[in-house]
C-alpha cells in the first residue's frame, strides 16, 4: 500500500493526470459538503446555536418598546 501511495504522489508531483483520483476527490468532497450541512442542520434544530448567557439578556426592569401600540 505504501509502495502504492508513494508511486500514486510522484505521478502526481510529475504532472500526470489520475482520472480516478480526480473522480474519488469530486465524490468525497460533495460527500463532505452533504454531511457537514446535515450536521449543521442537525445541530441547528436541536438549539445548539442557541446563546442562553445571562449576560447578553436585557435587564428585566428596563422596557424595550420594540412594537409600542
């Protein structure tokens, strides 16, 4: 496997064009990009993204008239 890896860079290195190499990157990075948006997604519903510091809440006793009637 080793003889193999080492053989596969020097062609690369050498510029000669691996077809299925080139093929195996396209599949793994719309893979990648597919898993780490179901992640997100994931995350996101289950209110990861979610800030709950106490620090960045409003003060209680001043009203935000943020819709006054």
């Amino acid at each position: 496997m080793g003889k193999y890896l080492n053989q596969l860079t020097l062609e690369i290195r050498e510029g000669e064009h691996d077809e299925r190499l080139e093929d195996l990157f396209n599949v793994t990075l719309i893979l990648a990009v597919l898993v780490f948006l179901a992640v997100f997604c994931i995350l996101l519903q289950l209110g990861c993204f979610e800030n709950y510091s106490g620090a960045l809440k409003p003060a209680p006793s001043i009203e935000w008239p943020v819709f006054p009637n």
